[in-house]
C-alpha cells in the first residue's frame, strides 16, 4: 500500500486538512460500520465551512451508503436482504469465493458526497454513514476530501 499508517493519515497543504484516510476495523464477515463520527470530526479538522465532503472506499468487497442509525434492525434488514439476493454460496465464476461480496459492494456502492455547512454534515435527523463490510474482518480505510 505504502500510503502511511494511522488513522487521520492527512494529505493536506498548509493549515487545514483537506484530505484524510480513515482506518475502519470491521469484526466480522458482513456488517455495516457507523463511521459517521470519524468523518464528522474530519470535516471539523478540514476548517471547511461550507462545502462538499466527498468520501470513498477503494475497496472492491465493501461499500459506502447513508441510512437509518437509531434502530439497528434497519442495518441488520438491509444486510439480511443483500443476502436473500446474493447468497454467499451460489453459481459463481470468481474462484476466491467471495463473488458475493463484489457484487453486493457494487449494490451499495462505493462513494459518497454530503453536504458541508456551518463546519458539519448536513444529515437528517435519523441518517447515519455506514462503512459496509460483505468479506471481513478486516482492517479498511476511507479517503475523506472536503472542498
Ligand atoms: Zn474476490
């Protein structure tokens, strides 16, 4: 990888951070990761006030995507849902085993933009950003850039 290690590696000029990678830990094989805070606290360190904050999983087994934080059965009926679709086991070609997870990360996708005002994301009452992991556990990282 050679991109540093850490969480907050900054690639910024000058005094504010406009560009970070985030390290996500996921513990099992599929789950959604709230990473709301990590890039909330992003934007802050950024010194954006008002703009885009753009972020991007460069992975092909997992995704990005923005839903419901307060119930965890939303989470847990989306991921059920992505299974019932695309089950683990099934007539694949890909032979690392884990054609699931590709297609499932292409499903949710991989970036995200939100907008930036008064130095905060402007989510709604209930949303949430979700990391979501289909071929953990393992260690993933996020690209944050606020414009
Ligand atoms: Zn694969």
């Amino acid at each position: 990888m050679g991109m540093g290690e850490g969480q907050g590696r900054m690639k910024g000029v000058g005094q504010n951070i406009k560009m970070e990678r985030i390290n996500v830990r996921t513990t099992k094989r599929q789950e959604f990761v709230e990473i709301t805070q990590l890039i909330e606290d992003a934007v802050k360190r950024s010194g954006v006030k008002s703009g885009i904050c753009y972020v991007y999983v460069p992975h092909t087994t997992c995704g990005l995507t923005i839903n419901e934080n307060a119930d965890p059965s939303v989470k847990s009926d989306i991921l059920s849902k992505l299974e019932q679709l695309v089950p683990e086991s099934g007539r694949y070609s890909h032979s690392e085993g884990n054609s699931d997870a590709h297609i499932k990360s292409s499903i949710v996708g991989h970036s995200l933009s939100v907008i930036v005002e008064d130095s905060s994301l402007q989510l709604g009452t209930w949303q949430g950003i979700f990391l979501c992991e289909f071929d953990g556990p393992r260690t993933r990282y996020v690209w944050v850039k606020i414009t």
